[in-house]
C-alpha cells in the first residue's frame, strides 16, 4: 500500500525569470517577448494524455480535447493556478484564460462572485486547490477532467509549490533582462539542494512541441528555455 504521505501530484511550475529572479514590475511583465509567452500558452494549453486515458472514442479537436468514463464524455483541460493580483493582471478580454481551467487564490470569498464562466474557481491556498481538482476529477458528475496541473505565479503561488511535497517539474524561462534592478516582485530562490538543472534533451521531452536550445534572441532581449527537478 503507497502510504498516505506519497506526493501524487506533479505541478509544474511555469515562469519567466531574470538574472535575479524578477517575475513583475509594476503588476506588469517586466518585458515583452512574443515568443515566449507563445511557449507558455501553449505549454498550458497542450493536452498531454496519459495511456489510460487514450481510448479509441476520444475527440480531439484544435481547441478540445474530450474523452469518456463510461457513458460520461468529459473535457480534458489543464490547471492553471494564479494568485489574485496575477488574475487581475491579465485584462478584462483575456480572463479567464481560455481552454484552461482557472484557479484564483485568494482570501476574498467574493472575489468571482460576477464570474460565471465554468472555466474559474478559487481556492483559500494551493492544497485547496490541489483538493478542488482532485474533487472535480472524481465527480463522476462534472464535465471537466483535469489533465495537467501549472503553477503560474505570482510570488506567493510560485513558493507555496516550489516548497511542496509534490513533485514539482520547474520551467524557467532565464531571461537577461538589463533593467531587473527596477522590478518589484520575484520568483523564490532555487534551493540547489533540492532542484537540479536538466538537459535540454530532458525539458524537450516534455514539452510538446520543439524548442529551440540554447540561447534565443527576441525584441532586443537574450533569454533560455531551461528544466529543473527535483534531485
Ligand atoms: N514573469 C512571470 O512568469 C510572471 C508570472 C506571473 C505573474 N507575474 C507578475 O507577478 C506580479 C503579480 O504577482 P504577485 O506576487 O504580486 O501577486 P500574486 O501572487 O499573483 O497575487 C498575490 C495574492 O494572491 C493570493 N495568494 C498568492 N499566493 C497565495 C497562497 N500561496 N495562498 C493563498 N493565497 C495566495 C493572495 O490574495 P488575497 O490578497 O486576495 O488573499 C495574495 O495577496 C505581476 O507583476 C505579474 O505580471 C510574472
């Protein structure tokens, strides 16, 4: 019997990053990098589905991605988890951000009270989170399944997973950026002692589509796709 402690999740933690670890400035993306955030819509939107769920009855569409548990046919999204001021940062048009499921955390039970979009929940802190997904996942009721679970920040989302007993796969994004001194909000340290840079050839693996190695040059800015594990 697995015990009860066995982390079962993998989150996967998905940020863009300085030389210092600047994240924001101004309730802002420090820079703008068209490409990159492309790798992140599509790292979150891509559904990945594991071998049992690959059934011959499956619909899988440009935008959606359908499978049935017995005569239940469920939509397959990915999590994406966000603190309350990276939801606000993204603009009216843009939210929820589409074929992902949503997940606010916030303290303010009112927060989504005008949303009625079945694609946003909130959640209290990141195990509530974890808990709703799991919950939706085994109502044989609803008609989302959660395939993939990201953390997309900020701060306070970032380090509640990286210091998770999950297993947490992090996808930095390293970008040189000349003006991270004038940023106000930042991605945790890496504890080396427990995260490991991987190859290139291991992130490539697991993201979905090609990347390119190395260094990428973009608006005027150098930045690299990068993997890190936990040891
Ligand atoms: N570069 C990147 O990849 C990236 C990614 C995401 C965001 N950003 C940037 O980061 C900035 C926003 O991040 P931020 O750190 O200021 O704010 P944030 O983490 O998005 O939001 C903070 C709020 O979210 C809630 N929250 C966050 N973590 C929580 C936790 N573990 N448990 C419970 N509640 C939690 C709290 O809400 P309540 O106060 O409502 O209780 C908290 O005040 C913006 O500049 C944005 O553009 C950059």
């Amino acid at each position: 019997m697995p015990s009860t402690n066995t982390p079962k999740r993998v989150i996967k933690v998905i940020v863009a990053a300085a030389q210092n670890n600047a994240i924001g400035r101004n309730s802002d993306i420090p820079w703008q990098l068209k490409n990159e955030l492309a790798y992140f819509t599509k790292m979150t939107r891509t559904i990945k589905l594991p071998k049992d769920l690959q059934k011959e009855n499956n619909q899988v569409t440009k935008d959606a991605t359908y499978v049935y548990f017995g005569d239940k046919k469920k939509r397959v999204l990915n999590a994406c988890i966000m603190g309350r001021r990276s939801w606000e940062s993204i603009p009216l048009k843009f939210r929820p951000l589409n074929h992902r499921y949503n997940i606010v955390l916030t303290s303010n039970k009112d927060l989504l009270a005008k949303e009625n979009s079945p694609l946003v929940a909130q959640a209290k802190d990141l195990d509530e989170a974890l808990q709703l997904i799991d919950e939706l996942n085994n109502n044989s009721h609803s008609d989302i399944y959660i395939q993939d679970v990201f953390a997309i920040g900020g701060h306070g989302v970032y380090k509640a997973s990286m210091e998770s007993p999950n297993q947490v796969e992090l996808f930095l994004t390293r970008v040189q950026f000349p003006e991270a001194d004038s940023c106000d909000t930042f991605f945790p340290e890496i504890n080396s002692n427990i995260f490991s840079r991987q190859s290139f050839e291991a992130l490539q693996e697991r993201v979905p589509f090609e990347i390119q190695k190395g260094v990428v040059q973009e608006n005027g800015l150098q930045y690299e796709y990068q993997l890190f594990l936990k040891s």
